[in-house]
C-alpha cells in the first residue's frame, strides 16, 4: 500500500450478469482509479443476499462477477480484490453500528422505503443494508467511494454514522467521499428508464452476439421516419453511442440526427457494430480467466490475505474502544 496515495473502494452485488450501466457508471471507474489509489474492489455478496436465496446461484454469481472485474481490466497487482464474505468483520461492525442508529434514521433509506410504499415487507437485511455497506466502506479507511447516483444516500449516511461513532468513541473513522460521474450518471436501458437488472431493459456487458443486437435492436425510440430531422439529446440509442462511439463518428451521427437522413435502424446498426468492437478485448481477457481457474483462485487468495491483514487490525482498535 502507497501512504501517499489516497483509498478508494467500491463493490458490486453478484445479482446477475452486469450490463452497460454497470460497467459505464462504475465499473469502468475503478480501472481508471487502479493507478491514481489504493483501490479496493469487492463483490458484494452479503448485500447480495438480500435478493439471492440460492447457494449455488449466489456462489456462481459471485464468481462470475470477480471473472467480470479481472475481463475489464483490474490488475490484480494494482487493486485488492476480494469477497466481501472474506471478511466477516464487517457483519460485525455491523452490528456495533446497529446500536448506535435509530429505526427512524434507516427508515429514510431509498431501497427501504421504495420496497415498502410497494406494500412489500422488507427484511431486517434489507433495512440494515446502508449499515452494512457504511461498514464496507471505513473498515478499510476509504476516503473515495466511486458510484453511480443511485448510491449517494449511502455515503451520505456512512458520513453521519461516522461523525456518530466518532463523537461517541473518539476519533477512529475517516468520512468518505462519493464519486460520481455527473455526465453519464444515468445510463437508459433499451426502455428508456434507468438501465436495470430488475427492469429486464438491460444490455448485457458481456452478452453473446445474439444477445447483444437482440437487446440494442429493441431499444426504444420514437416514430420519426429516417429522413426527418431528430434530436439526438433524446434518443436512447444516441445516448448508448455517446459511451461507446469514437469521434468523427460519433458527430456525424450526430449530424444525421439534427439534419435528418439517419434513421433509428440504421443508428442501431451501428451501435451494434461498434458494440462489438468495444467488448471483444474484453471479452477474450474473460475466457482467459474462466480457463485458467487456478489463476482466479491465487488472485482470490491473495486478496483475501491482504484484505484480512487492513481490516483485523482496524477492528481490534474498534473493540477496544466499544469495550468488546
Ligand atoms: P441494478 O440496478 O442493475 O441492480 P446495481 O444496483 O447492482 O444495478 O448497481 C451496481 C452499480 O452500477 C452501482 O454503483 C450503480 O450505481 C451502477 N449502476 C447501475 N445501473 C446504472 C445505470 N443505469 N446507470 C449508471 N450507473 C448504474
Ligand atoms: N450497495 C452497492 C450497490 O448496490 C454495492 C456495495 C456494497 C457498495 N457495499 C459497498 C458500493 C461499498 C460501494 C462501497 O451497488
């Protein structure tokens, strides 16, 4: 670890297969932070099981998603990655913070409230989750926190609850930063609402061929013909192709939007051709991966030793201080 560079985590829940929104509001982040921070990156899977009731799907997700992280290009020799379940601290962190928040104080937590203006019963886990995830974020001392929007709330409150332990029992955490990317913060799905895993509007990162034009012929648009002219500022598919096409393509695209003559298939096609280009790099640095197992497990291990090292020293000071 650097002392002079400063700590950045983050994690994503093994949920499912990750789509563009993903890897453009955060995942692509933490390759761009592996050289500038000591960079900590986790799969969340204790978050995961709020939503996840198999072993083996959780177990395979889990390990799907380190292929993911590893195919997008983290260097393990750069960044510590790990499972979130390698360090059980956090639960017990957890817990030490439980006591300190009021039932009102997490009632106000978005994925809470969403769940239960739905009239769906929400579990304790669910409830607990920005106690857990605050716990993520300082066991290891993070001062940066990359995430997309949807995220923010949760800094926010991992913020209170550390000026709340430390007013109680001396100074002991850092207050965290988010980092968002404000101009792509929210990335549509092919519906045109926020891309999603639990919306089913998603363009899967590291889909096949198929699945990939299947899911970027259907994006949403509206009826204009191709000789009309169009705002590009409000089309789903522009939108995708400002993350993913190089320039001077992506002006004349955008030429052929305001003055007419691109029409959406067409715009579509494109994507997809270059959709392709895009993720066939990355796509062959994953089946490397998924190939050599014994690689993925030594990178694993090795993550898991050096997270294990941070955290236990962390939160012997934090029992001292609770009186644990
Ligand atoms: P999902 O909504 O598909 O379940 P997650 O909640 O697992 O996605 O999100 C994982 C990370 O990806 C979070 O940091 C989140 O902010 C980011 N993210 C998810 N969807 C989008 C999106 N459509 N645009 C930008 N960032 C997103
Ligand atoms: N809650 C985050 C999400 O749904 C995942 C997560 C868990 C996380 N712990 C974290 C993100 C700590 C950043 C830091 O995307």
């Amino acid at each position: 670890m650097n002392e002079k560079k400063k700590t950045a985590l983050s994690a994503i829940k093994p949920t499912g297969r990750p789509h563009i929104g993903n890897y453009f509001g955060a995942m692509r982040e933490f390759v761009n932070m592996q050289d500038t921070f000591n960079l900590y990156v986790f799969v969340a899977d204790y978050h995961a099981l709020t939503t996840v009731t198999s072993g083996k799907t959780l177990r395979e997700q889990s390990y799907d998603l380190i292929l993911d992280y590893l195919a997008i290009g983290l260097d393990p020799e750069k960044v510590i990655l790990y499972k979130q379940s390698d360090i059980p601290e956090v639960t017990e962190l957890m817990w030490i913070f439980d006591c300190l928040v009021t039932m009102p104080w997490l009632e106000r937590a978005h994925a809470f409230k969403d769940r239960t203006t739905k009239g769906i019963e929400a579990t304790v886990g669910l409830f607990n989750y920005p106690v857990l995830m605050a716990a993520d974020i300082v066991l290891p001392n993070a001062d940066l926190v990359p995430v997309g929007k949807d995220q923010v709330q949760h800094v926010e409150m991992t913020r209170e609850l550390v000026r709340k332990f430390n007013a109680q029992y001396g100074e002991t955490f850092k207050e965290p930063t988010e980092a968002i990317r404000e101009e792509l913060a929210i990335i549509p799905g092919t519906d045109g609402q926020k891309m999603s895993k639990s919306y089913g509007n998603i363009i899967p990162l590291f889909g096949t061929d198929a699945e990939i034009k299947k899911a970027i012929m259907s994006i949403v648009t509206d009826s204009k013909e191709p000789s009309e002219p169009k705002n590009p500022e409000e089309c789903n598919v522009f939108a995708i192709h400002k993350l993913i096409t190089p320039e001077p393509q992506l002006s004349e695209i955008r030429k052929g939007y305001l003055e007419g003559g691109l029409g959406y298939g067409d715009s579509k096609k494109m994507l997809l051709e270059n959709y392709l280009a895009f993720i066939t790099p990355m796509r062959e640095k994953r089946k490397y991966y998924e190939e050599n197992p014994g690689i993925v497990r030594q990178i694993l291990d090795e993550g898991r030793q050096k997270i294990q090292a941070i955290v236990r020293a962390k939160m012997k000071e934090v029992r001292e201080k609770v009186g644990l």
